[in-house]
C-alpha cells in the first residue's frame, strides 16, 4: 500500500523535473543592449532576437550579440616617414549594427574584434603614421586620429560595425630622438632669443637715432628762429636809422648849415697859394692885392 502511495509522487517529481530541464531548453533571455542570434543545427538564420525572454526549439541555440558601444585600447610600433620608430597607444570605439548581427556572426564569427578590428587597425595606424616625420607627429594627433578612422570606418561598415572614433592617446619616441628633439629645441630657443635682444637694440637705436634727430631738428628750429629774430632787429634797426636820417635830412636848411659853420669857425682864413710872391696868403688878403679876385689869384 505504501509502494503504491510513492508512484504517483515519483512521477510528479520526474514530470516537474521534465517540465523545467524542457523550459530552460525553450526559453532564452537576451539582455539589454544585446541582440539574439538564432542558430538552427549550426546554421545562422535570418533574424534575431531583441531584448527580453523569447521561446525557442530545444535544438535551437541563441548566440548574444552586444551592440553597445565598446572600446578596445591596443599598443603597437609603427614608424614615421623619415623611419624614426614610435610606439603608440591607440584607442577605437566601435558598436555592432542590431539588424546585421546576424550576417557578422554568420561570416566573421563571435571572436570578430580579433579576427578582423585588430589587424586592420594596425595596418591603418601604420599606413597613416607612416605620412608624417617624426618632429610632426605629436602635433598633428588630432590629424592621425581622424585619417585612420577614414581609412578604417568604410571596412568595418561592411562587416556591420560602425567606428564611433578612434582616438591616438599617446605617441612615445626612442630615447637617442627626444635627447636629439630637446636639444633642437634649446638650439631654436637660444636663436630666437638672440634674435628678439638684436631686434631690441636695433629698436633702441632707431629710437635712439630718432630721438637725435628730433633734437638736432629741434636746435636747427631754434637757431633759425633766433636768426630771423636777429635779421629782423637789424631790419627793424636799419629801417629806424633811415627814418631817423630822413627826418634829419628834411630838417637841414641852408640857414642851419651856415650857422653850424660859423658855429665851428676857429676865427682863421683858409689860406691859398700865391704865384707872385710863392708863399701862401691868406684869401681875403690875397684878393685885395692887385685888384685880383681870389679865384685869379689861385690860378
């Protein structure tokens, strides 16, 4: 009676135990920001699954695609056009397309980072670097970042893979070209100091030079101001003299003049020579002789 009481529970236990091992056989799960890829006795089908709990056949298999945005960081070497060897850090931010998931994992398979991101990444890189001398490098960064994504994104679309970016974080050069960097650099300094102190005393001597002139100038303005002063009080002078000896001029009469004469007489006649007697007369005496007048007398 007891056997017969444990059967039904048995079977209960082995029908439960059949009902779950066959619902996680028929039942998937695909999480957030993944996609499902069905597989049917290993081949890939058309379509996915979305995010959330689908059913399935047991003999299916469900592959999870993460479409998020990933990144993977590589390091590598690579030389500059003027072979100086670098080694680089490089950083490539992709996602995978959610409707062609299946054709990436049909033709690439689940390890595709791997089999086809990394090497072309490092043939791009290359290629790029390979542009651009040593010196150039870490200037144009933002340059080299953007040509391996031009080279690298239109590749990766076909697979089904968008490049989001690519990012070039760090350029490192061998020892003996920083050393030989460094000492162009104190090189270019120590030149272009030379030349801002010798473009510093050219500008002190122009303005020194100007500075002369402005006061050479300022003298010669002076000196000419001093001289047309000087010709005009000569002029002024001379004009004064002229109107002082016109006004005179004008008041010298005949009367002034006898007067200034009798005024200056010492009292004395002139004397003239006499032929008759060769010796000298006075002129009022030598005109009485003879009955001569003086001017016969000086003949």
């Amino acid at each position: 009676m007891k056997k017969k009481t444990y059967i039904p529970l048995i079977i209960i236990g082995v029908i439960i135990v059949a009902a779950l091992l066959l619902s996680s056989s028929i039942f998937i799960t695909v999480p957030t920001g993944h996609t499902g890829v069905v597989t049917t006795f290993g081949k890939v089908e058309d379509y996915v699954l979305d995010e959330g709990v689908h059913m399935k056949l047991p003999w299916q298999n469900v592959v999870k695609m993460d479409n998020r945005a990933q990144k993977e960081s590589l390091n590598l070497q690579a030389f500059s056009s003027d072979i100086q060897q670098v080694d680089v850090v490089c950083s490539v931010n992709f996602s995978v397309d959610r409707e062609t998931s299946q054709n990436l994992y049909r033709n690439v398979g689940a390890y595709y980072y791997d089999t086809v991101m990394l090497p072309r990444i490092q043939e791009c890189l290359k290629s790029v670097f390979a542009k651009f001398s040593a010196e150039n490098l870490v200037a144009e960064r933002a340059t080299l970042s953007m040509q391996i994504s031009d080279l690298l994104s239109p590749e990766m679309k076909t697979y089904g893979i968008e490049i989001i970016s690519v990012s070039v974080e760090n350029i490192d050069f061998t020892d003996v070209f920083t050393d030989a960097v460094e000492a162009k650099q104190v090189a270019e300094q120590s030149k272009l100091q030379a030349q801002i102190e010798q473009e510093q005393k050219v500008m002190e001597a122009m303005k020194e030079a100007e500075r002369m002139k402005i006061a050479a100038d300022a003298a010669a303005e002076v000196k000419k101001i001093e001289a047309d002063a000087a010709a005009y009080a000569v002029e002024v002078a001379a004009k004064a003299e002229a109107e002082a000896n016109e006004k005179l001029a004008r008041s010298i009469t005949e009367s002034l003049i006898k007067y200034n004469e009798i005024q200056q007489w010492n009292g004395e006649l002139p004397y003239l020579y006499s032929g008759e007697n060769g010796g000298f007369l006075p002129i009022l005496e030598a005109s009485g002789r003879n009955g001569q007048s003086s001017a016969d007398t000086a003949k």
